[in-house]
C-alpha cells in the first residue's frame, strides 16, 4: 500500500532465534552495547528506513527481547513454531508476519547496519523479487538483503521440504539483482555488514561504538 509521499509500506524481519553458541551462555540478542542492548541497535537504525518492524525468536526470547526494546520503535513478533530450524526457518516465520510486499531481513547481531544501504536495497528490488549484496570474492550478504515477501516464503517452504538449511537456496530460486560492493559504498561502509558472532567481535564493536 502507497503511503502519503507514494513510496510503498516496507517491513523489516530481525532474525534474533538463534542460540549464540559462538558468544558463549548468554543471547547476545540483549547483549549491552555500549548501554543499547544489540537488537535495539539493529531496531534503532532501520527504523528510518521501514514501516514495521517484526522480530523472529525464540519462545522463551520473547520477554528479554521485549524489555531491550521497551521505549523503542514498535516492533511485533514472530515466533518459532519449530525451534531451533536454522535462519531460513526463521525467514519464513518472521515473513509470515508481514504486511508489506517486501522486506528487508538483518540478522539481530548486525548492530552497524547503514539505512541509507537498506533504502537503496528497497529501491533496487523493484521489478524482482529480491535484492541482495555481494561482495568481492564473498557470498551472497543474505541476512542484509530485501525480498519480496510471498516469494521468498514459497522459496524458503519448498526449501524446507527438502531439508536444505542453507539461506542461499531459496534466494537462488527468485529473480534476484546483486547489488555489488561498489555500489554499496555508495551508500554505506562496508561495516554495514559486520556481524557480532563472538565475545571477541563483541568488545570491537563496542570499542568502536564508545569511541565515537
């Protein structure tokens, strides 16, 4: 649906179900980054960009993820029916959320991603079913990446069904555009992408985060 200055409603899906077994016991989800606990980073900075928001996790997640956000941009969830499927599952629920007809997805440990790259991506996807970044001799950035909402969840059922767990296979059954790294950094640096996967990754970030 077209809003008041004619761009269309877009949704935004963190994926926060996984169970950081790299970042030791506890959900790095909530994990206090210099004072804002991480999912509300990620929360924080796509706000601008969407029009919803819906966060995919866990059961038991739900009211941690729920205080780390409280005073924040509205966010609704989506929960695992099935735990523990991997982050296409995850895709497929939280998509199944959405009222938009296409979606940014951003993993919940991604606390540097840019809005301006996120806008550009909602920009490209038009007249494809999904827009994803790739950078030189990388993968496909899948868990930054736009897609057209029944389409990837078709994409990612039929994928289920086969038991392929990898986030790469459905998005290699749409009509996708890469967006490639010199293009991104037309609208954002490359640590857009950086992931916070271990105690380690997590003192960087916030290194970075306290000196600014």
């Amino acid at each position: 649906m077209p809003l008041e200055n004619g761009r269309d409603e877009r949704t935004a899906i963190i994926l926060a179900g996984g169970h950081s077994t790299r970042f030791g016991e506890a959900d790095k989800a909530v994990a206090d980054l210099a004072g804002t606990p991480m999912i509300r980073c990620v929360v924080d900075r796509l706000d601008s960009a969407v029009d919803e928001i819906v966060v995919n996790c866990r059961d038991e997640q739900v009211p941690s993820i729920r205080s780390a956000l409280e005073g924040g941009p509205d966010a609704s969830f989506a929960v695992d029916r099935i735990p523990d499927r991997g982050p296409m599952a995850g895709i497929r629920t939280g998509l199944g959320e959405a009222t938009a007809a296409y979606a940014v997805v951003v993993a919940c440990d991604m606390p540097f991603v840019d809005p301006a790259l996120v806008d550009h991506l909602f920009d490209r996807v038009a007249g494809h079913e999904a827009a994803v970044p790739r950078l030189e001799d990388q993968w496909f950035q899948t868990t930054q990446a736009v897609y057209r909402t029944t389409a990837m969840i078709n994409a990612c059922e039929r994928a289920l069904e086969r038991d392929e767990r990898r986030v790469v296979e459905p998005l290699l059954a749409l009509d996708y555009v890469v967006v490639d790294e010199d293009e991104v950094r037309e609208y954002a640096p490359l640590e857009t992408f950086e992931n916070v996967n271990t105690r380690e990754e997590f003192e960087a970030a916030l290194e970075r985060l306290e000196g600014n």
